[in-house]
C-alpha cells in the first residue's frame, strides 16, 4: 500500500514542482550540495516528498552510501508505487549490493509499469545473468533486440550475456550484427577482438585491436588486450604506444586505472620490477578509493562463519545422496581456474565456473517476512538443509553429465553450508605459495571479483591471515577426507600424480586429456613474488612467512 504524504494547496504543489525540477538539474550537473538544499525546501513544504527522496538517493549511492540509498529508494517506492524509475532505481543499487534476487523483483515491478524501457530491461537481464539465469536474459535481450534491431546498445548486453552464458557463437554473432550496423564502433572492435584471443583466434584477434587502436589511439580498454597479446622481450612499437598511452591518461581516471595494470604487466616482461609495481601500486590506489572496504566488518564475518559452524551444525545433514557436484574453493589467484580446466577435460564433466548457484539457492531459501541469516541457519534441521540441497541441484545440473564444477569464489565461507546440504558433495581446495597468492590477486584486481581486500597489501595479508584460519577451521569440524588439498607447485611440476589423486577422489576414471595442463608457461608463476620481495614486506610481516 503506498504511503499518503501531506497534502498540499496548488500554489505549493506548483512551487515543489519547480524545486524538483531544479533539484533535477542540479544533480545532472554533479552538484550534489545545490541538490539537497533543494530536497530539504521541498521536505518542509511536504514531508516524504518521493522525488526528493528518490534525488536523495541518486546522491547517496554515488557517494558510496549504498544502504541509506536503499532505504531513500524504498521511501520514494512507499510514496509513489506507480513510478517506476523509483522502483528501477531501488533495483540497481540492490544489484551493485550483489542482492540480485532483491533487484530481480524490482525490476520487474519497474517493468509491469512499463514493459518495453529500454534501461529497466537491461537492468532486469543484468539482475538475471547474476543469478545465472543465462536463457531467461538472453530472451529477454533477444526482444528488446526484436523492438529496436538497429539499437547498438541492445546488442552490446546481448553480447556480454551470451559471452557470461559461454554461448561463444551466440556472442560473436551480436557484435557482428552490431558491427554490420556500425562499423566504427570502437567498444565492439575491442570486445570482438578479446572474444577472438580467448578462443585461440589471435591473428583475427589482433587485427581487431589494432583495428581499436587506428579508430581511436588512446583507447584504453585496448591496452589489455594488446599487453596479453605476447610476452615481451624488448622495447617495441607496442611497448612505446602502451607507454605513452599511460603517461597521457588522467591522474585517478578510469582510462589510467586500466592502463596501469596493462603497462604493469609489459613491465613485468621486461623485467623493470620496480617500474611495473609502482603501475600495480598505481592502479590499486584509485580502485581502493572507489570500492570503500570495510576491513574490520570483513573478518568479524569471517569470524562469525566459524563460530556458527560447530560440530554440532555441521552434523545436522540432509539425506541427498548426489555426489556430482565438485565444488572448487580457495583464494583467487590459487590455481582454481586451472583444476576446473583440467576436470573439464575429463568427458563425464561438466564446467559451470562461477555459477553462484549456492548463492542463489540460499536467496531462495529467504524472505522478506523470514531473512536468511547465519543465526537462523545454525538451528537449521536435516529437512532444511535437504531442501536447500535440492534447490542447488536443480540450478546445477544442466544436462547428463556426471559431475560439475562449480568454482564461485564465495563458496569458501559456505562449505559448512555445503557439507551439510550435500554431505557426498566433493570439496576441492586448492592451496599456492601465499607471496604468489597475494601478489598475484594484487596486480590483477582490476580483473577479478571487487572483493576490495585486494587493493591493499595490508588488508590483503589480513584477509589471507583469515582465510588460512577459515581453512583450518572446516578441516577441524569436518569429517577426516572431507576436503581434497590441491597444491598449485605440484599441479605445474607433476600434473599427472597430482591430478590422478584428485580424480581418484571425485569418482572418476584416469583421462588423459585432465593429466597435462595447457595454459601458458605455468612455471613462471612459482615464486614470481622473489621480483618483489622489497615491495611485498608488508606481507612478510603480517604473514609471518619467511621470504
């Protein structure tokens, strides 16, 4: 039911109407102090004013006040339930909260209200691939595709879910299609032209990114791809284009966010250590300003994880006999992706990567009326955990395959969760050097998930502190062999031993295609943190390792 506001005379409605629309202008010109004196003109003539409210909101979430945007957006709904860039905007920052089921239903009250917007379906798809909901958002995209075939920006979400979903041809097809529409468009030569490197293709890959960099030379989204096109050995045309491209960029822009780790890395080839880690260093620091990590929040969780899961919790099991899933857990940069190439291999596997579907089971398992909490799941009983268990398979299993990966980072502080849903689950660790774990999360967390631990060597070394104790707890609640110990060293000197043990353990038979890794030159990545022992003490120190 929406929420009555103080009625005013038609003076006053005419003199709130020309607030809001100076309010508006002022916010779409970043002025957000101009802004909120304005919102507050408008709350004195009529309290719970909606649009200011909603303007309020717009100002929060861009400064980083996510929670208190939420409630501002749910006040603005609770005024005006039939606006629906009220209800659009409330879904969003749900999804930048990585509430996706939340935003789901958001966005589709915004679309009940208006079912052909544009934004409010690509937001919707947005919300959808989060929960892995892959045909779901490509069909919708396919229709808004259908509305308007010559819309660029239909087919470039288009693109980006098929390439999430791993429908390669599907993903190739849109940006043709896009390109065929506008063949200058700089972003889909970029993205057509990474597309054609990660399936091998690398002459075609590379003419596109050169393609990029002749429409427009300071692209910066180019210089990814054009680091990783080869291992560099001296100073080339490349090196010097990558160069000036850096020192042009902006102090703190996104262009020089991107560029620093791309630089960083064809430093790194080089062999000029100290240069490349002041571009990590460099690249770090404006993500850190941007993403507001909340250390001490961050490991209180952690902390509360091992103390929900006792012995007593984790022997309460629900009765799922399946053993097909392999759940892939440990610190990014670990080696996981490596282990789920390899099982991939293997022709009674199935790859699904991070599919968050145990984090989709769990939104499930949750309302509005009854939150999901860790409180509530430590006095779950075997029927719930059963039913949890359930839920996951059905969004796990996609086709007859035996078993299936499934390599969501977040899965580390669930296992608990998992042993007792799925007590015949496989629980995959994967464990490498912690200075190589963490300068290897540091100098690509441009690319991983936004955790925000990642883009400080000291709340990085903490959070790895943490994590090794994390470990160590599920080992100590749960049963002995429960969890598989994969080491990274051993996986690149012998492949073969190491990956007939581990499918031993998951039930599978030996096959040569998992016994031998193709993915570049894997031995660099052993002790790569010894070219910056100097810059890595810090975490010498809060690891306690001896460097």
């Amino acid at each position: 039911m929406a929420q009555v506001t103080k009625k005013v005379s038609n003076s006053k409605r005419r003199q709130i109407d020309a607030l809001v629309e100076q309010s508006a202008k002022a916010l779409n010109q970043a002025r957000p102090d101009l802004c909120e004196q304005l919102c507050m003109r408008i709350d004195q003539i009529q309290p719970g004013n909606a649009d200011a409210a909603s303007m309020r909101g717009v100002i929060a979430s861009r400064r980083g006040y996510l929670p208190q945007a939420v409630q501002l957006f749910r006040q603005a709904v609770a005024v005006a339930p039939r606006r629906c860039e009220f209800h659009a905007n409330l879904a969003a920052i749900h999804l930048m909260q990585g509430e996706a089921v939340a935003a789901l239903e958001s966005y589709r009250r915004a679309l009940a209200l208006k079912p052909y917007q544009l934004q409010i379906q690509m937001g919707c798809a947005s919300a959808l691939v989060a929960l892995s909901r892959f045909d779901e958002a490509v069909s919708l995209m396919q229709s808004a595709h259908k509305q308007k075939p010559r819309d660029t920006a239909v087919l470039m979400k288009l693109f980006h879910i098929c390439h999430a979903a791993d429908r390669m041809p599907d993903a190739e097809a849109a940006l043709q299609q896009l390109l065929a529409i506008d063949p200058a468009h700089v972003e889909a030569h970029c993205r057509y032209g990474e597309l054609l490197l990660e399936a091998g293709r690398k002459p075609e890959g590379e003419r596109e990114i050169r393609e990029v960099l002749r429409l427009d030379p300071d692209y910066a989204d180019a210089a990814r791809p054009l680091s990783v096109l080869k291992r560099y050995s001296e100073c080339d045309a490349d090196v010097t284009l990558l160069a000036g491209m850096y020192e042009r960029s902006s102090e703190g822009s996104p262009e020089q966010l991107k560029l620093a780790f791309a630089y960083g890395k064809v430093l790194d080839d080089l062999g000029e250590y100290d240069a490349a880690f002041d571009c990590f260093a460099q690249g770090n620091a404006i993500l850190a300003a941007e993403r507001h990590y909340d250390q001490d929040q961050e490991l209180a969780h952690l902390q509360m994880v091992m103390q929900t899961y006792t012995p007593a919790v984790v022997q309460q099991q629900a009765a799922i006999d399946d053993a097909s899933p392999l759940f892939i857990v440990g610190m990014p940069h670990s080696g996981g992706a490596l282990v789920e190439q390899l099982l991939g291999a293997h022709p009674d596997v199935a790859v699904r990567g991070e599919c968050g579907c145990l984090e989709e089971a769990l939104q499930r398992c949750s309302s509005q009326d009854a939150p999901l909490s860790l409180e509530a799941m430590a006095d779950w009983q075997p029927e719930q955990w059963q039913a949890l268990g359930q839920r996951y398979l059905e969004l796990l299993h996609s086709d007859s395959a035996t078993c299936y990966t499934d390599s969501t980072l977040s899965n580390i502080r669930l296992i608990g969760a998992i042993h007792c849903a799925l007590p015949k689950a496989r629980i995959i660790h994967v464990r490498r050097d912690p200075l190589d774990t963490c300068l290897s999360i540091y100098r690509n967390s441009l690319f991983g998930s936004a955790s925000g631990y990642e883009n400080n060597l000291g709340q990085l070394g903490y959070y790895y502190r943490m994590y090794l104790q994390l470990m160590q707890h599920w080992r100590d609640v749960l049963p002995t062999g429960a969890i598989c110990e994969v080491e990274y060293a051993l996986l690149v000197s012998d492949p073969e031993t190491e990956m007939r043990k581990l499918l031993d353990y998951c039930g599978l038979e030996p096959n040569d295609a998992c016994l031998q890794p193709d993915h570049g030159d894997l031995a660099d990545a052993v002790a790569a943190w010894k070219h910056y022992e100097k810059q890595l003490q810090p975490l010498v120190k809060i690891l306690g390792v001896t460097a």
